[in-house]
C-alpha cells in the first residue's frame, strides 16, 4: 500500500505506484516531450493588464485586485493558478473586491529559496498580501483543494480577519489515492510524464478529465492553460508555500480551533475526496456553524467545473445566510 500523499502531490505529480485500471483506451502517438518554460516565459503569455507583483518574505508573488465592495480572498489549488477564479470573479467583481494570488512557486509567483521556505508558512503570505492591500476584514475567505486548506488554517489562526469561510473539495486527512481507478489512457499518460521528467499536453487532458464529473465542462482553453503552467521549470521547494494535511495531527487542532461559520461546495463526483470526507471535515470544526451544498454530477475542482452555480451558491451564503459586517472597500 502506498504511504498517505499529500494533496499537492496526489494531484501534481499521480506518476507513482501501479493504479487500478478502469477501462482500456488506445495509445495514442505522441510527440517530442515538451521543453520546460521559465517564468519570465509564462510571464511574457500570461501578465494581463490586472496583474500585479509585490514581494513577501523574499518571494515575489503575482496576485489580482478588482472590483469594489466587501473584500473576498480567493486561494487557489496544487498545479493551478489564481485563474481558477477568473468566471467568478467576472460575475462578482461589480458588488466586491476580489483579491487573489499564485500560491508561491506556481502561476506567475516567483520560486521560493530554502531561507524562505524556512521563515514563512503558507498563511504568512496571504496576511501579508493583505495587510498591505490595506485589507482589515474579510467578508469572506475562499478556497478549493488545497486553497481550501490554506484559508481554512487563516481563519483559525486569526478569526478576527474571517468574517465567513468557503471551502470546495479540500482534504481534512491525509491523501491517500489507493482507492483511484483510473483509465489505461491516464496511466499510460503518468508513466510517460515520469520517463520523460514533464507532463504533456495529453497528461493534463487525462488529468482533468478524470477529475471532472463532466469532463466537457473543461474547455480547450483551460487545459491548454493547466498544460503551460505546468510546464514551469523545475525548482526547489515547489510546495513549500502550498498548505498541507501532513499527518494530519496538527491540521485537526487547527480545524478544532475554527470559529468561523463555514459553508462546503462540494463536487460529489470527486475520485479523490469522496463525500465521506465532507463528513469528517465538518467533524473536525466543532466550533464552527458549517454549512454544506453538495454538487453531485460535479468533480474535484467546483469552480473551474460549475462557476455559475459555485458563485450563486456562494453568493447566496454571503449575502443571506450571514449579513456581512465586513467593510467596504474598492481596489486600488
């Protein structure tokens, strides 16, 4: 039996071990592996007119700040980016101020140096970005996977910053991907990724594919954008910034602590993160008032699947269940 993952590399890196095989596919040809990219690279095709860079702890960090209103923080999940957001942010940004980042290591973020990786932890990082945004109160903090994770531990370290949380597909215990049944094209995918030392555009194909309920959801664009950003060159401490389960011992004492009412999205097709961990989750936050709307037909990543319905639900929770308190603000 292979040893718990965490979550960056049980989706980041699925080259391990032999999974189960769900159904035969036939193997494609495939072409010369891809060459990785730098970030002044995936600079050049993805810094957009709202981009902006500061630096935090000897990490530069690329983050968005739109819109006007009640601020929302929007984190997002391992191999991704803070364009995860950018439906939801389209639809809400005219009645708040969204402010999102590349987790450090990822996106456009800059790399993080062993000194950095010893001095901060993933919410330091967040709590900088805003307190320097002039950010006091939250309305509130949003997360999926591992985003999820991160905003989770922000709220029970300072529930005095998070008025409300919302949290999508994210672990509550250690990863384990024993239980995965994956398709023979995704296999073949994996082990071709870990022969030539980067993923392929068929790999991210596979990848999002498997873990969406319908994989028609992701467009082309997406996972030509999963397959650029993932083609980052390799560099220490990739997930040093990324928040993780770990063991799981002091994660439970971090839930146990929460405060702050929380509301679950959750994809109830997700491979990974089945509905039973919905349940130990909302277990492990005592204190907290949780709510929980379940997406059946929708896998891990709820608001690249489903952002209409994960933003109206989100919306819904903000504005009626929880009168918010939280001041207004517009971006800078």
């Amino acid at each position: 039996m292979r040893p718990p993952f965490v979550l960056a590399f049980a989706l980041a890196a699925l080259v391990v071990g032999a999974p189960a095989v769900a159904q035969d596919s036939a193997r494609v040809a495939q072409p010369a592996p891809p060459t990785h990219l730098s970030v002044a690279d995936l600079r050049a095709a993805f810094v957009d007119p709202q981009s902006r860079f500061t630096t935090i702890g000897g990490v530069e960090i690329h983050y968005k700040d739109e819109g006007q209103g009640p601020v929302l923080l929007m984190v997002h999940g391992s191999a991704s980016s803070l364009r995860t957001w950018d439906r939801i942010v389209e639809q809400l940004k005219d009645r708040y101020r969204i402010i999102r980042y590349d987790v450090a290591g990822n996106g456009l973020s800059g790399p993080v140096s062993d000194a950095a990786a010893a001095a901060l932890k993933p919410t330091d990082i967040a709590e900088a970005l805003l307190k320097e945004r002039g950010v006091t109160r939250l309305a509130a903090a949003v997360g999926v996977s591992s985003g999820g994770t991160l905003v989770a531990f922000l709220a029970s370290k300072r529930p005095d910053l998070v008025e409300r949380l919302v949290l999508s597909n994210m672990p509550s215990d250690p990863v384990v991907t024993t239980h995965l049944v994956q398709p023979q094209a995704f296999i073949d995918a994996q082990a071709r990724a870990k022969q030539q030392g980067i993923q392929d555009q068929d790999f991210w194909n596979q990848f999002m594919s498997y873990f969406s309920g319908d994989p028609a959801r992701i467009s082309p664009a997406k996972r030509q954008e999963y397959y650029m950003f993932n083609r980052r060159a390799p560099h220490p401490n990739v997930v040093a910034l990324v928040a993780q389960i770990r063991d799981g011992k002091e994660s439970t004492q971090l839930f146990a602590r929460i405060t702050t009412p929380a509301l679950l999205i959750w994809g109830g097709a997700d491979k990974l993160l089945p509905l039973s961990a919905v349940e130990r989750l909302h277990g492990y936050m005592p204190k907290s008032e949780v709510s929980r709307m379940i997406l059946p037909d929708v896998g891990h990543y709820p608001p690249l699947e489903a952002p209409d319905r994960f933003a109206r639900i989100m919306l819904a929770y903000i504005e009626a269940a929880i009168p918010t308190s939280a001041p207004v603000a517009s971006a800078p």
